[in-house]
C-alpha cells in the first residue's frame, strides 16, 4: 500500500511539528523519582512552562541533542551516574556553554560540588511547591527575554 501525496506531506508536517515542538522546551527535568516528576509537571504547568523529564544522565544528554531548554533541573543522585557530570559534559558543549544548570539535592555538602562542577545554583529537597515554582518560573522568564 503506498501513501498518497497529502498523506506523506501530512505525515512530513506532523513530524516537523513534533521537532519544533521538541526543540522549544523550557526545563529539561533530569529526575528518576516519579513523584518529584509528577510535582514538578504539575507546578510547572500552571505556571505555563514546558518541561521535558528525563530519569538519568543518559537520558538527559540524549535529550539536550534534540532540544534546546532554557533552563536544566538536575537530580544529583541518578541511578546511571551522578547527576554532578551532566554539568561537566555539557558545560563542554558548544551548544550550551550558559545553559542555567540547577542541582536538586537534600545535601547540602552535594550542593557545594555542584558549584565547583558548573551548576549555576541549586534548590534543596524537599522544597516548598509555591518557592519552587517562582525560582524557576524567574529563571526560564529571565532566559526569555
């Protein structure tokens, strides 16, 4: 069975679209905890942000070849590796040399390796629902403007 000429330019569009789509992220979650996940869709949502989550580091180097957010929130504690080298590899990029990197993390000793790694801050875990969103939504609207 072959695809007519509007069914390959409809197919060619919707792909398009899920590209564009991909590409303009504003948070890229970098989290393997489902409920922190859950929260944070649901906080960033209301607020009218995109997020894009991904469970580990790999996942979250294979994301950032795809798409281009405005802002990466880093669990620190990953099931592949430690959340702290997604900030060295991608502060190596070229593509993303002032990428805001925000480390999720309880331990404040972790927080301080986050710094010397390239994140450029960190929020601590557990955190208030109403300080999290206003902390991210003034990184993404500082980043858009």
């Amino acid at each position: 069975m072959t695809m007519s000429q509007m069914e390959v330019e409809s197919a060619w569009s919707a792909r398009q679209q899920m590209r564009r789509t991909a590409k303009h992220v504003d948070v890229c979650l970098v989290e393997d905890d489902s409920s922190v996940v859950s929260l944070v869709q649901i906080l960033l949502e209301s607020a009218g942000i995109d997020m894009l989550s991904v469970d580990s580091c790999e996942g979250a180097i294979l994301a950032l070849r795809y798409t281009q957010p405005r802002l990466l929130l880093v669990d620190l504690g990953l099931p592949d590796r430690c959340g702290l080298e997604i900030a060295r590899v991608v502060r190596g990029w070229c593509d993303y040399p002032h990428i805001p990197i925000v480390a999720l993390t309880a331990s404040a000793e972790r927080a301080g390796a986050a710094w010397r790694a390239g994140f450029s801050g960190f929020i601590a875990k557990p955190f208030a629902p109403k300080t999290f969103q206003t902390m991210v939504k003034s990184w993404v609207a500082a980043l858009t403007h």
